[in-house]
C-alpha cells in the first residue's frame, strides 16, 4: 500500500478495529457488529481498517497477509510485545506470556508441521503449569492464531485534515488523554460510535471499574467526538444529557440501528442435547445483571409451581456465557428444581444456535434496559414470536411485532409466558404478524449506513 504525505491524504474514513483484532472468543455483541462494519470497510472507497499501535502511538494499517484471519474469528492480535534480546534461561525467567508467545512466533512461521505441532505441545504445557485466560482453543476445539504485532500491522496512516475516524469500544479501556490532543494535533475528525451509556445511567448493574472507564472515555472525548452514532432514540436522548450534565453542547448526533445476518437456508445443524424442539422458550444474551435472567427465573419457578411447563414438556433454555456479578443466577441455576426444565447452554457456535432458533417454539427478552436489542431482530428474522420487554431501546426495536412488558413485573411476565405455552395458536398469530411486516436491513445495508453517516 503506498500511502501520501500527511497532510495530502484527506477524506479518508478510518475504521478503528483496534478492539475487534483483540478478540478472542464466541462472535458475541458488540464484536459482531464491529465485525460486520469491518466486512462493509472492505468494499467501501476511501475507506481504511485502523488499529492503533500503543508502542509507537500511531494508527496503523492492517497487513493484507494476516488481515483476513484477523478479520474471521480464528485469529487475534497478541498484545505482547516481543522480547528478542531474551534467549534461553533469561526467557525462562521472564515468565509464562514471552514464552507462549515466543512459541507462537516459531508455530506461525515454521515452514514444517511437525515444529508447528511441537510448538503448540509445548505451549499447551506451559500453560497447564496454573489456571489462565490465555484462549489457544476457541468453542469448537479449532486452533486460535495469535498473531505478533509486528506481523499483523503495517504502514502508519497519519490521518490528517479531512479525514474521519470511527470508533467503538476501542477505547474504553485507553486513556483518552492519548487520543484527544492527537484528534486536536492532526485535524481530523472523531465519530464516536455509541451503543449505549448503560454503565453510567444504570451504574447498580456494572462492576464499579466498568462504569469508572466509560465515564472516563466518555467525558475525555467531550472536546472531540462529533458527531456521535447511536443505535436509538433513548440512546440519543442519553448522550444528550451527558453532554448537558458535563457543561458541553451536544454533539450532532445520528441514529443508525444495527444489521442482522439472514438466516442460513436449509436444515442446518441438529439441536444440542437437551432442548425438544418446538417445546421451549429461548433467551440468547450473555448473563448479565440487566438482562433478566433472574427475572425469568422467578417467573419460571412460580410456573413450575403452578405445573404449566410439566403439562407439555415445556424448556426454558438459556444461550450465553457468564459475565459479571451473576453469581446468584448461577447458582439459582443449579437449584435441583430446575433441573430439566431449565438449561443454561455456553460455548454454542453459530450453527448450534441457528438450530436453537429454528426449534424454540418462541424466544424471550426480559432486559432491564437496552441499547438496541439485537436478538430481536434475529429472532424476527427467522420468524420466531418474541416477548420483549420495554427496557430501553426495546419497544423502538420491537417496532410493534411483540408484547413489550415491564421488566420489573414478574405477574405480566408469568401471565403472557402462561398463555403462549398453553395456546399455541398464539404464537402462531404473532408469528404471522412477523412475516407480513418484519421489515430491516441486513448487515450490508446497514453497516453501510453507519459508515456512511461517520463520513457524512
């Protein structure tokens, strides 16, 4: 890629994957959507993949031999740096992470499978010595590539004067005292992409160090962040606030809803162990304190002593892994009179849970407060009935098609769940209602669209 001066190369909009290279794990929430915004980048003119590189403090582009794994979710950038001038004993020394990665250096480059293999061996029992977060394996047992920094990332961007910036969670967890006076430096704009303020209008559901780096991030971008992308309109009315309440006038401010990936035809892959198709309820969200989990629960357990689900065989099934401060889920979860009727799923891949989605007989969205609701629509899009909440984004993105109940009443929520059990002609009305106006753009239109509006 040969690139200008600095101060020649304006108009460009650069895509921020500083995050979603990092990932590692099930293409869950928000790295899906950055995902997705990175597949529409690719095909867009004047349109660059950024990843900032703490070591030298710049922008840089993406190497086209790595680019496309990095993009998929069997790779991810390692954020360790190098340490060449540490050979044998002194790496020893250094502890586990240099000798994992030195390893992993010699795996990815080695022209013989064997070394490859015996890197990889070798690596496995450096990291079976105590427990670890280091992810070699991702949920169907295939091998995660973590790719060195100095392979992944090549030429400085040097974004300048007329060029736009888009980022998303990037920079949560980054000082923007490094970002701002770079934006103010260089001239270029900042389109903060916002999926939610929920960590400081709603701090009771986040671990206190959460909400600290959104309130950070976002008061540190004050100055800079225009215009602002939010995914609905309670999301705008809470950006503008937050403006208001930190003395600054609000930024111009341009909703776009997120996409969705249609449905794979055919018949797909079976049903995991467990669920009895079209006999359960399904909730996908990782289980978090405002997702409702707990709400469904209660609900569930005064259904069990009712005997509603009994009479048919009815499920309850989660989809998600464990987050933060649900230890009392959890353990609500492994209470024996739940056993059979509610099952927690983790670590489903993406052709497990479009088999989960064919098979409920109706989907559930209880969530205390949303940004958008994006399971929602995936549910729509297969055609499945849904009982949402009104939390948040949910009734703006429920658009009509489902119930929107109180997330906070367990009665509505036990009456509405009673009936689409026991009168599947319910469901099947609601499912109708679906099909004739269930109408949203897929993640090719609506990336686009949010690049589009970052540019504008």
């Amino acid at each position: 890629m040969h690139l200008e001066a600095a101060g020649d190369m304006t108009g460009r909009l650069l895509l921020d994957v500083s995050s979603l290279l990092c990932w590692v794990g099930p293409p869950v929430g928000i790295a899906r959507v950055e995902h997705a915004l990175a597949m529409a980048a690719l095909h867009r003119p004047n349109t660059e993949l950024a990843c900032y590189d703490p070591s030298t403090g710049r922008f840089r582009a993406l190497n086209p031999v790595w680019r496309d794994r990095l993009l998929g979710w069997s790779a991810a950038l390692d954020s360790h740096r190098p340490l060449p001038e540490r050979r044998g004993p002194r790496l020893l020394r250094s502890g586990r992470q240099p000798i994992v990665a030195a390893l992993e250096r010699l795996r990815l480059t080695t022209r013989h499978q064997a070394v490859a293999d015996a890197a990889d061996r070798a690596q496995r029992a450096v990291l079976a010595i105590r427990p670890h977060r280091f992810s070699l394996t991702d949920a169907a047992g295939a091998r995660i590539d973590h790719v060195p920094r100095d392979f992944a990332l090549g030429e400085d961007l040097r974004p300048g004067p007329g060029d736009t910036l888009l980022a998303g969670q990037a920079w949560f967890d980054r000082d923007p005292a490094v970002l701002v006076p770079m934006v103010q430096a260089a001239g270029f704009r900042y389109a903060a992409l916002c999926f939610d303020l929920i960590p400081i209008t709603h701090p009771q559901f986040f671990q206190p160090d959460i909400a600290k780096l959104f309130h950070t991030y976002w008061r540190g971008i004050l100055p800079i962040a225009n215009p602002v992308l939010v995914t609905a309109a309670c999301i705008a009315e809470d950006v503008r606030r937050f403006w208001h309440a930190n003395g600054a006038p609000a930024p111009r401010i341009r909703q776009c809803p997120l996409g969705y990936d249609p449905p794979p035809l055919g018949t797909g892959a079976p049903l995991p162990d467990g669920p009895r198709p079209g006999h359960y309820a399904l909730f996908v969200s990782t289980i978090e304190p405002r997702k409702g989990h707990a709400t469904l629960l209660r609900v569930w357990r005064r259904l069990l002593a009712r005997g509603i689900p009994q009479r048919s065989g009815f499920q309850l099934v989660f989809v998600g892994r464990p987050g933060w401060m649900v230890d009392d889920v959890l353990a609500d979860l492994a209470d024996p009179a739940f056993r059979g009727n509610v099952l927690h799923l983790t670590g489903i891949d993406e052709a497990a849970l479009n088999a989960l989605y064919a098979g409920a007989a109706f989907c559930l969205y209880p969530s205390a407060y949303e940004g958008f609701g994006l399971p929602v629509i995936e549910a729509y899009a297969r055609g499945k009935a849904v009982i949402a909440s009104s939390g948040g984004a949910l009734r703006q993105t429920v658009g009509g098609l489902s119930p929107c109940l109180d997330p906070g009443d367990d009665d509505a929520w036990e009456a509405a769940i009673t009936t689409w059990i026991e009168h599947p002609e319910a469901i099947a009305a609601a499912e109708a209602h679906i099909r004739d106006r269930f109408a949203h753009p897929a993640w090719p239109e609506a990336a686009a669209a949010v690049l589009d509006a970052a540019a504008a």
